[in-house]
C-alpha cells in the first residue's frame, strides 16, 4: 500500500480524478470533492479535509483516525 506523508491537495475534483489507494498521514484535502466516491481500504490518520465535499462517500474498512473535517 502507498504510503503519502505531510501532503496538501487542493481543488482537486476525485469523481473525475481518482485518489490512489493507501495510507494518507498528516495530510491536507481542500476544497476537494469526494461526492460519491469509494474510499474503502484506505486510512486516513491526522488528515484535514477543509471544505471538502463528504457526500455519500463509500467508507468501508477505512481507518479514520483523528481526521479534522
């Protein structure tokens, strides 16, 4: 699994652009949207996602730990 450390990703939109499975730690998502999108299997650990679209978001086995939305 891919791990991603202390990144910051902005505008970005993922129904469209999809993210890469794996390990996000200490990461920043803004202004990002996820509407939809299957985020199964991924961990999400110290990660902020600031005025992110979350809607109907699939989260199954996905670890969210001390995540800030």
């Amino acid at each position: 699994m891919q791990l991603y450390q202390d990144q910051q990703f902005e505008n970005i939109d993922y129904t469209i652009n999809f993210l890469s499975k794996g390990e996000y730690e200490n990461c920043s998502f803004i202004n990002c949207n996820f509407s939809s999108t299957d985020l199964s299997h991924f961990t999400f650990i110290d990660c902020l996602f600031e005025n992110s679209n979350l809607s109907l978001v699939k989260i199954s086995n996905t670890i969210l730990r001390d995540i800030k939305i």
